[in-house]
C-alpha cells in the first residue's frame, strides 16, 4: 500500500501535532510501565502508544490517559472489556522510577503531566509512577536532583532555583539512582544533545528503559544504533522513539505494528516531513522578515533547538534515515 503522512499543513494541524508530541512523550512510558498483554495489542506497539482516534482535541493528560487506556471496540463486548479492567486493577502495584534529562518546551510539559496523572495512574492502572531524578542546565553546567521519595514540578523549581541544592550533573549516576529507586526505571531524553545521546547504550546495558525525542542515535553511527538494539535483546530494555518522527503522531508504530507485522509491505511514504518549514511555508507573507517568522515558530515550540537542523535540511534527513529501516 501507499501510505501518506497527513496533517502538517496547517498552523492548525501544527498547534495539535505539538500538543500531541507533548502527550505521545508521556504516553510511550506506559509500554515500560503496563503490563503488555495482547488485550492492549491494538493500542500498544513496540515503540510507544498508539490511539485508534482519528484526532485527538486539547483535552488534559489525565484524559488522554484516559482515552488511550483499554478501548471498546468493535468485537469486543462491555462484559469483556469490563472484566479486562478488573483483572488489570487486580494486578500488584508495578512502582517505576523515570530520570528526566532536559525541562525545555516537551521536557517541561511533561513533568507536569507527570505531577497532574500520578494519582490516577496509580488508582487506575497500578502505576506508582515517581520523577525520582531530573537533570539539566544551572549556572552553565550540568546539574541533577534526585530523591527516592518523588520530585515534583514544585520541588524541582525551588531547589533550582536556590544555592546549595542538587548535585553536579552526572547521567550515569543518575540512571543507577533511579534503579536503586524502583525495580522498574526509565531515563527519558527530552533534549537535542550529543552527549546524552552517548548515553543510551550505558544504559540500556544497564538494563534501564530509554524514551526520547532526540534523534541523534536513530540517525546516527549505525554501529551505535545496532549495539543499542543488540543491548535492548540482551537486558530486555527498551528504546521508545516514537516521537522522533511526526510530532507524536503513531507513524512508525503503525508501520511496524499495523503493517509490517500483518503482512504488508510498504511501497512508499511521503509526507511532509518538517512541521517547522510547513509553517513557515504557511504564514510567511510578502513583506514579512524571513528572520521574525522563524522566531516565531522557535517560540511555540515548532522548531528544533537549533533552527538551523529544520533550516538546512537536517532534521528532514534525520527523520529519513529513522523510518527508512522500520521499512524492512
């Protein structure tokens, strides 16, 4: 089949691609979190979440959570999905312990969401889910807070911002913490960073689940990229990198799970693969400095860290090279 990639050409589509990688961020924790079951196949797939809606509204965490959980579908009865649900509230508390690399725009979006759903995950789904360590940036080195008990958006912010507090910056460290913390751990990379990146197969060795947005190691040496797969068969780790390609839309989920695992061989993707220069295509005007608009779009969160990587052609490369291999 040929498979199109739609929804980038609008700066309405761009506003919820962006609340969508906000959630999709969110959401791949719950493959390392819950238990996978073939009653969650049509929902979970081996890079992050996938939802069956055809559009997703700016509804809160919890309630994407909540649409994203066990749907009822068609086959499948009320009594059937009910009695799914109380065997899942049956099931032993699963406590994971998450290492937050990076508070930028998806970052930080993301540890609130971690602060808004940690009641409901774990009354709803037995998710005792806890930011046990958050890493990133204060006088110009690196700089980390850990804490056994849970980190909040609150705590985070006063300790970052007050003198003494914290420790120097040191990923390894911060993914043995978070280990020690839970018998479940997780190191989420929300920047745009090299030097993190090297740190994905230190810690898939380890043995402690990967998800990011960064897609310098899909893109990357291709002898890093096989060691990290080699190291995930090894330790049972895993590396969700669903939201490195279409904002958070289930592309590459869809790929491998809905086609390549039923039998379909895909003859073709096309698509726009750049949400930062479908909106500049979009709002630049005549008579419009080229330089406000691209500030523009930094400043909602469209473009990479670095415009310059979505100016250039970079990102649009980077985004190739990743779904070019889940193609077969």
């Amino acid at each position: 089949p040929s498979w199109q990639s739609a929804g980038h050409n609008s700066t309405k589509g761009l506003s919820l691609l962006k609340n969508m990688m906000h959630r999709q961020a969110f959401a791949a924790l719950l493959l390392v979190a819950l238990p996978v079951a073939s009653a969650f196949a049509p929902t979970l797939g081996v890079s992050g979440l996938q939802t069956k809606s055809s559009s997703m509204s700016k509804a809160s965490a919890a309630g994407f959570l909540s649409s994203a959980r066990l749907p009822l579908r068609a086959g499948r009865s009320a009594s059937a999905s009910a009695a799914t649900s109380l065997h899942m509230a049956a099931k032993e508390v699963k406590k994971m312990a998450v290492g937050l690399v990076g508070t930028g725009v998806v970052g930080g979006e993301l540890f609130k969401q971690f602060d808004a759903t940690r009641a409901k995950l774990l009354k709803d789904d037995g998710i005792d889910l806890i930011v046990a360590a958050v890493s990133t940036i204060k006088n110009d080195e690196g700089w980390m807070l850990c804490d056994a008990k849970g980190i909040t958006v609150a705590s985070y912010e006063k300790a970052l911002a007050a003198e003494g507090t914290g420790e120097k910056g040191d990923l390894k460290k911060m993914a043995e913490f978070c280990k020690s913390a839970a018998p479940n751990a997780a190191m989420l990379d929300c920047t745009a960073a090299e030097a993190v990146s090297e740190m994905y197969l230190p810690w898939l060795e380890m043995g402690v689940h990967v998800c990011t947005p960064n897609k310098k190691v899909g893109s990357g040496d291709l002898k890093r990229y096989k060691a990290c797969k080699e190291a995930m068969k090894k330790t049972g780790a895993q590396w969700g990198y669903e939201t490195t390609v279409g904002a958070g839309l289930p592309i590459i989920g869809t790929l491998k799970t809905d086609l390549l695992a039923t039998g379909d061989v895909p003859k073709k993707i096309e698509g726009i693969f750049s949400g930062t220069l479908s909106y500049i295509f979009n709002t630049y005007k005549p008579g419009m400095k080229f330089s406000e608009v691209i500030e523009d779009a930094k400043n909602k969160g469209f473009t990479e860290p670095d415009p310059r990587d979505d100016l250039s052609g970079t990102d649009v490369q980077r985004k190739v090279v990743i779904v070019a291999p889940e193609g077969g």
